[in-house]
C-alpha cells in the first residue's frame, strides 16, 4: 500500500520529493543531500519492494509503481509538489507530470524511452548484472574496496565507477541484488510500453538532464524524451554516465534548485 512508503524527511523551505532509481533507496541521493536540504525541506522515498517499503501487489510492473507514488502523492495531500528522479525514478516524475499531480519536475536519465534492439540490451545488462551481483553477495564489501572492481560492477551507471566511494558502492550494490523486485521490474520495463507525454498543463516546469557518458540509457534516447515532452528544457551532463548525482553531484543539485520552485533566476 502506498500508506506504507518508507520515508527519509529532512531540511526546510520549500518541500522536495526525490526518487530514486531500479533497486536504489533514498539513500541513493545521498552525494547531493546537503545541497539540497540547505535550501529544501527533502522528502526521499523507499519505492514499494524498495528499502525500507515494503513490496506491493503491483511493486513489481512500471504501471503498479506509478499507481503507487500517485497515490502516496494524494494521501499526503503533496499535490503539486516539486519533483526529483534519476533513472526509473526520472520516469516515474515524468510520468507524474503526464497525470498533473506535481509541480515542477527534474528528471535525470530517465528510462522508458528505448527502442528495438535496446530494450534486449537493457534487459540483458541488467539481467546479467543483477545475476552476478546475487552470486557474489558476501563479497560484495571486499569488492567495493577495489577500484579496479568498482570499474567492472558499475559500468553501467556511472561514467567513472572506480572514482566513486567504496561506501556508496557497496551499499547501491547491495541494495541492487537484495531487492526481491528488480528482476521481474526489469522485465517489465524492458517489455512494457514506452514513457508517453506530454505534461498535463497542471503540471509545473519539465527538466530533463542526461548524461553525455550514459551507457545504459544512451544520449540518442534523449531526442525521444524531447519528442514526448516537447515543453522540457534540457540539460547535459558532460561528464556523466547515467547517475549525475553521483558522477557530478554539485551539477545536479544546482540543476534541481534552479529548475524546481522558488530558485529561478
């Protein structure tokens, strides 16, 4: 049930909704936390089947999440909140966007938008990984140590792994291969419907950033987002792989207080 959302709420001023992406946690914003509380009152959520939440008769489809943050949205009575998501999270804000229920959005690598041979590619790559990183469980902390390893296992979602924390590594990798949901999500996503737009007018400002470096969700997905969500500015990440926010996380930050309410120039 949406009532049972795990939430992390912390800062003041203007209220701050981050989601996070395919087998994260709250905990997945941590390198850009401090930015943004300075200046916003963050609420960070466990999806259902994610963290702290736990998993509901839908957690396991794009359609049952969606269903899910809505109604959390509603219950709270956050209607009209900013917004913030990377990778699965980007999607899902879009997807609020599309269905009115926030305010400004920035969406940061959002999945949804691959076509033909690339959703067997993010099917497959995913799988694969997913696959590994279950079998090497205990060792995922000695693993994490090694920067030669952090380059192997995070390939995918960051455009520098071994420059990343061991910290950080080892917690994203191990709440990956320990959330029961992300196989079948991941065969939902790979198999399901593209991200449909465009915003509802009630919907705040679209910020659609992407990283130059994404290997997961490559660049030429972007000119796709743009065709669905035609009102979104854009921003490129130069150096960034699909996680700006843990490649770049002052750019990323400074993006979602620029792009979200009260912090336009």
């Amino acid at each position: 049930m949406a009532a049972s959302i795990h939430t992390h709420t912390t800062g003041q001023g203007r209220q701050l909704l981050l989601v996070h992406g395919l087998g994260g946690s709250w905990q997945s914003w941590l390198p850009v936390l401090p930015a943004l509380t300075a200046r916003r009152e963050v609420i960070a959520i466990d999806l259902p089947g994610h963290g702290q939440s736990p998993a509901d008769g839908g957690s396991g489809t794009f359609r049952g999440l969606a269903g899910s943050l809505e109604e959390y949205i509603a219950r709270n009575r956050l209607g009209g909140i900013d917004v913030a998501g990377v990778s699965l999270g980007g999607r899902l804000v879009l997807e609020m966007a599309r269905r009115g229920c926030v305010g400004d959005v920035v969406a940061l690598d959002p999945g949804g938008f691959w076509q033909g041979w690339e959703r067997t590619y993010f099917r497959w790559t995913l799988g694969a990984s997913l696959r590994l990183l279950r079998l090497l469980k205990g060792q995922l902390d000695r693993l994490s140590a090694s920067p030669l390893a952090r380059s192997a296992l995070l390939a995918q979602l960051s455009a520098r792994p071994g420059a990343l924390s061991a910290d950080l590594v080892q917690r994203e990798l191990a709440s990956f291969a320990g959330t029961p949901t992300v196989g079948p999500l991941i065969r939902d996503l790979a198999n399901g419907p593209a991200q449909q737009g465009p915003a509802s007018p009630a919907a705040g400002k679209i910020t659609i950033g992407w990283g130059r470096k994404d290997r997961l969700c490559p660049p030429r997905q972007a000119s796709r987002a743009r065709a669905a969500f035609p009102a979104a500015e854009f921003h490129w990440f130069e150096q960034s792989g699909h996680y700006s926010i843990w490649d770049c996380p002052e750019q990323a930050a400074d993006l979602i207080l620029q792009s979200t309410g009260g912090d336009r120039g």
